[in-house]
C-alpha cells in the first residue's frame, strides 16, 4: 500500500497523454512570449534549449488560479526543480544543466477532474549567468 500511495502521482501523469511544443526564440532575441489555453487534464509541455549556468526567468498568468507551472531539467519526465503551485507564479534562477529545459503547464487536479478550462501567458527569457 505504500507503494501506490508513492507511485500515484507518476501513474496519474503517465495516464495522461502530453503535447509538447518547441519554443524557439526570434533571430536576436533572449525572449518570448508564449500564449496558450488548456482543458481538463490536458498537459503541455514547451521545450526550449539553453545551456548550464544561463539563468531563465519565468513569468506565468492564467485564468484559473488552479493553473500552473512546473520547471523541469533535460532528461527529466516526472520530477521538477520548481512548482509554481508550491511557490509563485514567477521563477528565476542559474541552469543546472545544458539541454531542452521543460516548462509544463497543466491545471491542478481539483479542476481538471470537472473540465475547467485556462487561459495562459508564459514569458520566459534565457541570459548569460554571472
């Protein structure tokens, strides 16, 4: 029993299929914004390369206050280093690691499971670290 009670956060994500999206920066540029809207249980996942010691900063909007974010390093499924619902909507901080760095966004449980719906704008901008 105390395997499933572990194992259920990670069943309930791999239940559920996830959209990735590319996110590619203009020509010159270290920013973007990301516009988007999700349903239910629905789950995307925007990928974008940087390199170690670079620092990303993040800012999320919605409108749902059960919309979130999680940051996730390259190579990692399930595990994330920052969970907006466990902090703020905003993230700023030095890469660990080089590779395609994931910003998943999905709506808590609470309103997925009645198909509540969201509205979201995610900015997002890589710089050189210090």
């Amino acid at each position: 029993m105390f395997y499933l009670i572990i194992l259920f956060p990670v069943l309930a994500f791999a239940q559920t299929e996830i959209e990735t999206k590319k996110v590619n920066f203009e020509k010159g540029k270290s920013e973007t914004t990301i516009k988007g809207t999700l349903k239910g249980d629905q789950i995307i996942d925007y990928i974008l390369t940087a390199n170690k010691d670079q620092v990303i900063n993040v800012k999320f909007t919605a409108t749902n206050t059960a919309n979130y974010f999680n940051l996730m390093s390259p190579g990692e499924e399930y595990v994330a280093y920052y969970n907006s619902s466990m902090d703020e909507n905003y993230y700023e901080g030095k890469l660990e690691k080089s590779g395609d760095q994931k910003i998943r966004v999905y709506l808590m449980r609470s309103a997925a499971r009645i198909n509540e719906s969201s509205t979201f704008t995610i900015e997002v901008s890589i710089a050189s670290g210090n």
